[in-house]
C-alpha cells in the first residue's frame, strides 16, 4: 500500500462503497420485509458480544495455524448455516432452500480457479453478513451492543498492528483460500480488500440504528458507514503520508470507523432517548 496512486484509491473507495451500502441496505431490506420464525439468540448481553468477537479474532488466526482444508470446511459450513436460516422466511420451502443455497456455495467453490472467484466471494460475504447482522439484530441486538462489538474490533485491530504485527499475514493467509472472510475485488491492475469482520460491523451498526431510531438513526448510520468506513480508511494513508512523509502499510478500519460510531451512538441516545426494543418494531409499521 506504500505505493498507492490516485487511480489506487479511488478504485477502493468505489469498491468500499459499494461493500458497505450493500451490506447496511441489504440488512434494512430485509429486515423491513422477513421476520425470522424465531430468533437464533435470545436476549444480548456483554458475554454474547464477547463470543461474536471471539470468533471474528479467532478465525484469522486460525487461518495461519491449521490445515488448508479445515478453515474453508469451517467457514463453508458456517456459511450454510447463516444463509439457511435467514432464508427461510424468503424461500420456506426446505429442500429449494438448501439446493439454492448450496449451489450458491458451489459457484463460489468453482470459480476459485477463475478470474470470477473474488466477486464471487465478495457476494457470498455480504449476503451471509447481512444475513447474520438480521440474525442477531432481530434477536435482540441493540445499537449499544454493535458499539462494543465495534469497539472491540479496534482494540483487536490496534494490538494486532502494533503489538503483534500480523495484520498483513493474515490477510495473505485469507486471500488464499476457498470460503475467505475477505471480500477482495480485483479488476485488471487494481485490487482492493475489506474484511468480512469489518463489513459485518457496518451490517450490524447500521441496521441495530434503524431498528433502534428509525429513518433517523439510519441516516446517522449510513453518514458514519460512508464517511468513516468506506472513504476515510483508503484516504489515511496517503493523509498521513502527507504529513510525516512516509504512508503507512495499512490502517486498520475500526479504528477509524469505532470512535465515531460510538459519538453517533451517544448523540441518538441523548437526543432521542431510549433504544426501541423489536418488540416495539413488529407491533408498529417500521418507520
């Protein structure tokens, strides 16, 4: 990245765009259309937000230490599960569903030799994050949950950029296999990479908003999405460059993108109260 040029950049902030409207959108979409039979979670808490975060921590890592073929086997299963169960309200019927979604997978699968593999890939991570953002959110994920969990990931991004520097060879690590939680998008000479660990904080910051404040919270959530998730992240390197004159290898997403939505946060708790709960939600139209 020490390299990036004008044509660099922008090919990230429009691919960045495009990953973070789609997964925050898609998760509204659906959200104001299905409802889940029954939720997969119960009611949230701190230790489930923990668990959420151990497993984004721990499925890079687990990238570098074991087989080639377990991680893609683990990721593929999971998944099958989330897209199963947030499509059911869409397609009810069992047996389309599952074929439908394992020919979905199987595409992924085949087009990993072709030029193709990266879209494809990049698609299936938004679907399952919008899939999974639905999942917790409809079963009682809160707007203040989301601002832990996104809070979290920027004090594991800050440790593992400085700290223990292995950001970058876990990304490679990724990138490598079938089922990888980087939605990487490579067109002629350009490539760029989100982590799907990073568009599921934006799924889940942005519809936890809606369902908490409405249109209102929305539009708060999409400005920090945009401004801090997809266009600050590519520009601070070469912002900082500017100023120190060196452009750091990376600059890792949350930490740009936490502080401001835990400002957002605050800002909708003090001027519009009280989150509403999904109990609230289905009993009125959704605003």
């Amino acid at each position: 990245m020490s390299d990036l040029g004008v044509s660099d950049v922008a090919f990230a902030l429009a691919v960045g765009l495009c990953l973070t409207l789609g997964a925050v959108f898609g998760s509204v979409f659906y959200f104001r259309r299905f409802r889940l039979a029954r939720p997969a979670v119960g009611v949230f808490n701190g230790r489930d937000v923990a668990v959420m975060l151990a497993f984004v921590v721990v499925m890079p890592l687990l990238y570098v230490a074991l087989p080639t073929w377990v991680l893609p086997t683990m990721l593929g299963l999971v998944f099958f599960g989330v897209l199963s169960v947030s499509a059911e309200p869409v397609l009810r019927q069992r047996w389309p569903r599952r074929g439908a979604i394992a020919t979905l997978l199987a595409i992924d699968i085949v087009a990993y030799q072709t030029s193709t593999f990266t879209i494809v890939n990049s698609i299936v991570i938004v679907l399952v994050c919008v899939g999974a953002a639905n999942l917790n959110v409809q079963g009682g994920f809160t707007l203040r949950h989301a601002v832990w969990f996104v809070l979290g990931l920027a004090a594991y991004d800050l440790v593992f950029i400085t700290v223990i520097p292995l950001t970058q060879q876990l990304f490679a690590a990724a990138e490598g296999y079938v089922f990888a939680p980087v939605a990487v998008v490579r067109i002629g000479d350009f490539a760029t990479a989100v982590g799907m660990g990073d568009i599921l904080a934006y799924a889940l910051f942005g519809l936890a908003a809606y369902k908490a404040y409405g249109r209102v919270g929305l539009r708060m959530a999409v400005a920090v999405v945009l401004v801090f998730g997809a266009i600050a992240p590519p520009l601070a390197p070469l912002a900082i460059g500017s100023l120190v004159g060196h452009v750091p290898q990376l600059i890792p997403a949350q930490v740009l993108f936490a502080p401001a939505a835990f400002a957002a946060y605050q800002v909708l708790r003090r001027r519009r109260g009280a989150e509403r709960r999904m109990v609230s939600v289905v009993s009125s139209a959704v605003a």
